[in-house]
C-alpha cells in the first residue's frame, strides 16, 4: 500500500482552539499542535506571494521529521502571467524557496483559474517542459473541458498529477473515474465542498460521510498502483476539516489522533 498522507487546507484558524486545538493554544503554537495530529498540510499562503525562505524554514523546525507541506504555485503564475511570460522565472523563484523545506517538501499545486479554458491549452504544452524533474507536481483544473484523454497523457509524459478536487465545478462521478488513471507518480487529492456558506469552523455543519465513504474507495484503488496518495480537506467541505480529515482516516483504516489526546500529551512536558 502507499503512503497515505491526509491532511488540511491550512493550519492557522482561530474557531479550531477548543474543538481541536486545545483551550489556550496560541497562534503561534498551532503548526506544532496540528503536526501531533497529521503528518501533512496544503499551505494556501504561498498561492498569494512568494514567501520568504526564513519564513519557510520556520516551518520546518515546527513539525517533526516525515511531516510534509503541500505548497500552491503563486497565483502570479497561474492567474496573471497565465502560464506565460514571466510565469516560469517566478516559478523557478518559488522552487528555489520551496526547497528551503529539505526532505519535508511534498507536492506543489499547480492551481489554475475558473477561467482558464481549454482555448489556452498552448500556454500548457509550453510551459510543462519547463518545470524542474527534482519536484512532486500537481494540477488542478476548474473546467471540465480540460479532462480529455490527450490532457491526461500530456501530463503522464511530464509526471505531473492530475489533481482531483471534490467542488462544484467538476461532476465527482467523472473524478471518481479519473482515479483510476493516474497521471503521475503520486496522487493528489482536494475536498473542496460545494461553496463558500459555511463560515463557523469550529464543528461540522454537514454530512459528508456518503461521499467520503465513496472517496476512501477512490483513494484505496490510487494507494494499489501508486506510492503516494496526499489528501487534503476544506473547511467548507463540512465545516470543520480536522473531523473530515479523521473520519476518511478511519474508513481507511489509519491511525487517528483525538483532540483530547493533545491534552494527554501536554502534561508530558
């Protein structure tokens, strides 16, 4: 079986002190207390600036050894360069920073706008062999335009993942299918939820227990054929991702730490 990494997207949210974080955690301590409870997490701060490498490598001395951090390419590649221009020197930039992570990078998403069609597939075919063979790459497209057999073997010649995120935009049947034809060596996954409504984080608001029950077999058939499957859950997905995040775990079959067991392990110290 793979290494199965499941994690959030993002760390650094307030209504999780209590209901996750234990009562009186700081912001500062909250990286630290999440890496108890997950060994990996999508970083969306990166897909508005570039950090800088101090910053990331604060990061790194945050989490434990085997803990990974999945970062987005910024959006001035994807959204204003779209591809193009000066898109791949800001990307080389990012890379350089990214590496600051050592052995603690995972995968960087490659996030494209709702409104890149597939009327701009040129600007993709030219910039995917530009892209560094040293990195896990990932893809995520927001048109169900792009999701033809031609796309799928252009990112298989350049091992770049074909993200499947669970939003609105794509059918999730059509996604579930997808997850039977990787495109690159290590999968990427995103639950996502339908909108943005949901704005209490502290509990979960919606059952999604029928489609993550659909999705666990989904990620057990990727974990067959491939050595890395990551996943990452919103808080719009239910209203609290950690819950989410834990309750695919136990249909896989993976380890799960409690909230209260944070508390156990504060009065060891």
């Amino acid at each position: 079986m793979a290494d199965i990494r499941l994690g959030t997207q993002g760390w650094n949210y307030d209504a999780w002190v209590g209901p996750f974080y234990p009562d009186g955690t700081r912001p500062p301590d909250y990286l630290g207390v999440y890496s108890r409870a997950f060994n990996t997490v999508e970083v969306d701060s990166t897909f508005y600036a570039i950090p800088p490498a101090k910053v990331v490598r604060g990061w790194a001395s945050r989490v434990p050894a085997g803990f990974t951090f999945a970062l987005k390419l910024p959006q001035a590649v994807t959204h204003e360069q779209r591809l193009r221009g000066s898109a791949t020197d800001i990307a080389n930039r990012f890379f350089d920073v990214a590496r600051e992570l050592g052995g603690k990078l995972g995968p960087i998403l490659i996030q494209l706008g709702p409104d890149f069609a597939p009327v701009e597939e040129g600007a993709l075919r030219e910039f995917l062999p530009l892209l560094p063979n040293d990195l896990h790459l990932a893809i995520e497209f927001r048109q169900k335009g792009w999701l033809r057999d031609d796309i799928c073997t252009l990112l298989h010649e350049h091992q770049v993942a074909l993200a499947l995120s669970d939003g609105k935009w794509i059918p999730r049947r059509q996604l579930l299918n997808l997850a039977g034809k990787p495109t690159g060596s290590f999968a990427y996954l995103r639950w996502m939820g339908p909108d943005r409504t949901i704005v209490d984080y502290s509990h979960v608001q919606v059952d999604r227990s029928e489609e993550l029950a659909a999705w666990s077999a989904a990620v057990r058939a990727l974990a067959v054929r491939l050595p890395s499957v990551y996943g990452y859950v919103n808080n719009h997905f239910a209203g609290h991702s950690p819950q989410s995040v834990r309750e695919l775990s136990r249909l896989l079959g993976l380890p799960v730490v409690e909230p209260r067991q944070f508390g156990e392990q504060m009065t060891l110290f």
